[in-house]
C-alpha cells in the first residue's frame, strides 16, 4: 500500500504546531527558561524543513532539499540540546560537539546531494546521533528523574530503529522511494509516533517532576533552616540564663571582697587581707574559666568555631595547662601531678586540646577534697594518644554519669569548695573531643573519685 505522502507531512506540520503551541505556553506560564526556549525552536525548525519538503513540487531544489535540511539537522541538534539541559545547566562541551556535528553532517550532505538514499542515509544518521546522545544524557543523570528514563528508553529505541533503518537502506543500494510504503518504512512511522510523542509529552512531565523535586528540597532546607532558627534559641535562652544567673554570683563575690578590703584595709591584718584576696583571685579564675567555655560553647552550637589541626609537641602543652591549674589546687590544698611521658607528637587544635585540659583538670579540682590527688597521664597508643585525669575526689553515682554528656542534662553540682559552673565544660569537652575524632568517656564510683578518658589522633586522618 502506498503512502499518502502530503498527508503525513501535514500530519506531521499538525502536530509540530500542536507541540510548539504546547511548549510555548509552558513556556509563558510554568517554565520560563531558556532551554525550553531552545526546545520550541528546534520543533520550529523540524516544522519549516516539513513545509519546504511539502512544497517540493512549486520549489527549486536548493530549497527543498539544500535548505529544509538544514533544518533538519539544526532541529535534531536543538531539541536534543533543549532536552538534556531540563536542569538548567548550560553544557559548553556537548553544546560544542552538537554545533561541529551539524555542520559535518550538513556538509556530508551537501556532498551526495545528488544522490537520494545517500541523502537519506546522512539524515537518518544524524537524527540518531543526537538523539542517541540524548538517550544517554539523561539515563546517566546524576539526580534519577522517573520521566527521564522514560525519554531516555523511548530515544533509545527511535535512535536504535533509525540505524537499522539506514543500514536497510544502504543493502537496498538502488533508487529508494518512500511513497511505496515498504515494510520497514510502515514501521518507521510507527516507531517515530511512538517516540516523538513520549519523549515531547515526557518532557513536559519531566519538568514537573523536577519542580516537585525543588519544591521538596525546598522545604527540606526551610524544615532544616527551622530546626537551626529553634537551636540557636536554645543557645540563645542558655546564654541568656548562664549571664542572668551564673555569672552574677561569682561577679558578685569580687564586688564585694574587693569593697570590703578597700572599706577597711587598714583594720584587716595581712593575713586576713591575703584570705579575701585569694578569694577575689580564685573566684576571678573560675569567672574566666567560665566566660571561656561560654564563648567556646556558644561558638560550637552556632557552627563558628575555629579548628586548626596540626602537629603539637605533647609535653609543652600538657605542661601550661597544669602550672596554669597549680595555684588552684595549691589554694585548696590538692596535689596536682603529671606523669612524665616520651615525647609525644599529636594531630590536635592547640586552642582546643588546652580548652579540653583546662576543664577536665578544673573539674577534677572542683570535686576532689582537700588533700587529694589529681594526675595528668598521656599515653601513646598504636594510631591515637590516650588522656587521663584521675582525681580521688567525691565520685558520682551511676546515674549521674550516664547523663554527664548529654544536652539535655547540663546542671551543674557543687563541688567541694563551694564552687559554682554552668554545666558546659563537660558537654563542650565531648564536641571538641569528636571534633578531633576522638573519643571521651568517664569511670567513677561514688565516694571513690572518678577518671576521664579521651583520645586524639596521632596523625592527620587520610580523609581530613
């Protein structure tokens, strides 16, 4: 049966103009972007090269054939073009190979212009080039769009046909007519129903689809920008609370003794004074203590915190945290010793590991009674470098220390002298540890003080 050839150029030019008209609402209405803009003048194009060939008869050759194909190809190039970049992103590299491919399949063509099944063959090659690359494109897409599977399978199966289509035609090597409507031109038009109406209408379902994929991340970073917005309120109401209360007793104490001495200096005798000075210096030093962690706390929860890893000489370090922690425990009559280890190189923030130190060491002053023992202890392992604060203060029971790190819990205790905190010390000691990526923990028995263990890596990680 043969073909009724101006009828399916019409139906063709008809549904062109159907799609062109489809897209360019799309356009005006849900999707002003510049790729469906190059989509709509690819279908554009394929329309005009469809007129030319269907006025063939009231035409010259060079623009039925010259020039419709032209169009052909630049359409072939643009829609594939329009359909890969659905996400936006302008591709320079395949933009580059699309336009010298349309240029050498056009001047291939031009060269066998005499020749109508050659002409054919370059046409149906260079349809299935493009198309093929289109395939590929979107079924390797980083983010899986169901739709661009789809067109990816429907591009596939018309790229494929299409080279068997040419090679047919190549064995056929004779005069072709495609008016007779052979078998395998019967099933090209099927094929190309198929296709071209999956990959246009899916192209449209492609778009939706990743719009509700934006609207989703969308909301994902709001619920996350929400849950930061609730978290630094808490940070915030903290702060408020630790200003309010903890930092008005001990501010307080300095205000007065520093009052009392100056009031009545000449009737305190030396001994007295050096008593009431010692507390002003004491409760100065735990004041600062706890303006540091503060900052250090505040800083961590809102993501500001710096982290400056490299190689630390152990000893050195260690050794300013203690004689900085030795008046204390002088003040209170504890024993603060460290224990000489082989110097050690360790992969830590200078500012940290001494912040570390500084609270675990002040903690264990704070509940260990006067005359006890407080010990320092680093000890090099395989790949890491293990501390140890041991006190043979108070202790705490097991409850207690099974809620000592978490957020939920930062009340403070007591200690032995009276001294007061705001519970941050341990919690900020256990996000700079991990910070590292080390590890803290934490044995003790009521009565039988307590020690705290954590761990810094030797070396830099691989990964860092």
């Amino acid at each position: 049966m043969e073909l009724d050839y101006p009828t399916i150029l019409f139906f063709f030019v008809l549904t062109n103009i159907f799609n062109i008209a489809l897209f360019t609402y799309q356009y005006f209405f849900h999707h002003k972007k510049w790729y469906l803009s190059v989509f709509i003048l690819g279908l554009l194009f394929q329309t005009i090269a469809l007129i030319l060939i269907a006025k063939r008869s009231a035409l010259p050759f060079l623009y039925t054939v010259q020039i419709s194909n032209f169009f052909f190809f630049s359409s072939f190039a643009l829609t594939t073009y329009g359909l890969v970049s659905f996400d936006g992103k302008i591709r320079k590299n395949l933009l580059t190979v699309f336009v010298v491919s349309t240029i050498l399949f056009y001047s291939s063509f031009l060269v066998v212009a005499e020749s109508d099944i050659r002409r054919l063959i370059i046409q149906i090659i260079a349809c299935s080039f493009f198309y093929g690359i289109g395939s590929f494109y979107l079924f390797n897409f980083e983010n899986k769009y169901k739709f661009a599977n789809i067109i990816s399978m429907a591009l596939f199966i018309f790229a494929a046909f299409q080279l068997y289509r040419a090679n047919v035609l190549y064995q056929i090597n004779q005069p072709y007519n495609f008016l007779k409507g052979s078998t395998i031109d019967n099933w090209y038009l099927i094929i190309s129903l198929f296709s071209v109406s999956t990959f246009r209408i899916g192209f449209i379902m492609l778009l939706k689809e990743r719009d509700e994929q934006t609207i989703l991340l969308k909301n994902k970073i709001i619920q996350e920008d929400k849950l930061k917005l609730e978290k630094l309120n808490r940070t915030k109401d903290k702060l408020f609370s630790i200003v309010a209360h903890d930092l008005r007793s001990p501010v307080s104490t300095i205000s007065g003794f520093s009052e009392m001495l100056i009031s009545n200096l000449k009737d305190f005798s030396t001994t007295k004074s050096e008593k009431y000075l010692g507390i002003i210096n004491s409760t100065a030093h735990n004041t600062l203590i706890l303006l540091d962690n503060l900052l250090n706390w505040a800083n961590s929860q809102t993501g500001q915190i710096k982290f400056n890893p490299q190689k630390l000489e152990l000893t050195s370090v260690v050794q300013e945290i203690v004689d900085l922690s030795t008046s204390t425990a002088i003040a209170k009559g504890i024993s603060l010793v460290q224990n000489k280890s082989e110097e050690v190189e360790v992969y830590a923030d200078e500012a940290l590991l001494k912040t570390i130190l500084r609270n675990l060491i002040t903690n264990a002053i704070k509940f260990t009674n006067p005359g006890g023992n407080v010990k320092v202890i680093a000890k090099k392992e395989q790949t890491k470098v293990e501390f140890v604060i041991s006190d043979t203060g108070v202790g705490m029971e097991e409850d207690t220390v099974s809620k000592l790190f978490g957020k939920e819990a930062n009340e403070t205790s007591i200690g032995t002298a009276n001294e007061k905190g705001t519970g941050l010390g341990l919690l900020l000691c256990k996000e700079l540890v991990e910070k590292h990526g080390g590890e803290i923990s934490v044995e003790s028995e009521l009565g039988k003080g307590s020690v705290f263990k954590f761990t810094l890596p030797l070396y830099k990680p691989a990964c860092a």
